[in-house]
C-alpha cells in the first residue's frame, strides 16, 4: 500500500492506494471531486482512500491531485506495462486519454473546466506521467469530465499490467546522488533500479516525490 500524508497551511491530505478491486471512499468536502476518485478508482481497478480539508476548493482539489498522482507513483512495479490507451463515451461527451508511467511527466488537454484540467495536470506531474486527454465531442461539462476520469482510470488500468520485464530500451536506470561540500569532490555511491523513471530513492527505499504548486482558479465541472 501507498500512503502519502500532505500538510500545508492551506490543506490537509491523506492518500491510501493499493491494488485492489476498485474500491473507494472519498472525503473532501468537495462533492464531485468525491465522486470524480471513486469513478477513478472503480475503472483503474485500484483501492483508494482520500480524506482531505483545505481553506478553498481549488487549493484542495489541486492537492488531492498531488498526492493521489505521488501514491500512483510509489505504487507503480518496475515491470508494469507502462502504457494505457482508452476512450470512454458518456451521453454527448466522447473523451480519448493516452499515459505512459514510465517516468515522464507531461500533461496535454484542455478539460473544459479550469479546476479539472488542473487536477490532471498536478495528477501528471507527481504521478510521473504522459498524460495526453482529448474531448472529441461533448457539450456538457459535468460528462467531459467524467468521462475523462473513467478513461484515465481505464488507461491506468492497462498501464499497472505486471508483464516481468521493463518496458524500456534502455532496461533498468540506475541513478546515485550525494550531497557534499564543495572541496569534497565528486562522491559514489549505488543507486536503485527501475524503469525509465526520472526519480531517487531516499533512504528508507521509498520513491522519492516531486512537489508541484500552481496557483489554479475556476469553476466547478458542475
């Protein structure tokens, strides 16, 4: 299981991920975002606990994003399948998502909604993830979002496939750093193994996250 804990003086986050049957609870304060992670973890397949608080809607759907995409990323095996490819219908709305988790973080929409195209955005970049999103057809707001979080969850889905090898040309990346004076020279060490995943492991063995923050304002999908 992953666990990520996030605490700033705007939010309070708590994220719990693991492989699963889809199940899911939610507690925001933040209805539809709500029920945009329990849509996510139904059609990812991945079991999933979000409890969050924050002084406005923006900063706590821009943090949930943060961490959720770091838990996908602490959970991600080294020898998953990387890639997913899905597009989901609903009503008027037709929404096609490309990702690869293999390390790259990098976001392509727009959603219609300022809120909701943010919360991929932040999603992408923590989670280490190409994430393309495309609405080909949709005039309600409240379905292109949606069906955005269905096809995510889907995509995700065939991405965390374990196949027993690492889906890259260049195999496992080993990466060391230190931290030294600067008349200390170049130091050595070993890193850890993995796919092509642009990141250190820390001490205790857990992946290490990049933080992001952007100030995001807008409307509710609703």
């Amino acid at each position: 299981m992953s666990i990520v804990t996030r605490e700033t003086r705007e939010t309070t986050i708590r994220v719990e991920l693991t492989a699963g049957s889809g199940e899911a609870r939610a507690d925001t304060a933040v209805p539809f975002l709500d029920h945009m992670l329990v849509t996510f973890a139904r059609y990812s397949g991945l079991d999933l606990y979000v409890r969050a608080r924050g002084d406005l809607k923006h900063h706590t759907i821009e943090d949930v994003a943060i961490a959720v995409g770091s838990a996908l990323a602490m959970h991600l095996p080294g020898t998953a399948a990387r890639y997913g490819d899905r597009t989901v219908p609903m009503d008027d709305a037709l929404v096609h998502c490309a990702v690869d988790l293999g390390g790259r973080p990098y976001y392509r929409g727009p959603l219609p909604s300022p809120l909701y195209d943010h919360w991929m955005r932040s999603f992408a970049d923590n989670a280490r993830a190409t994430l393309h999103l495309r609405v080909l057809r949709g005039r309600d707001r409240h379905h292109v979002v949606e069906a955005a979080f269905k096809a995510l969850g889907l995509a995700v889905r065939d991405a965390l496939v374990e196949t027993g090898v690492v889906f890259s040309t260049k195999g496992g990346v080993k990466l060391s750093a230190e931290r030294g004076s600067s008349d200390d020279g170049a130091g050595h060490g070993t890193g850890s193994e993995g796919p092509d995943r642009r990141s250190a492991s820390g001490a205790s063995g857990a992946s290490s996250v990049r933080d992001t923050r952007d100030s995001a304002a807008g409307q509710d999908a609703r």
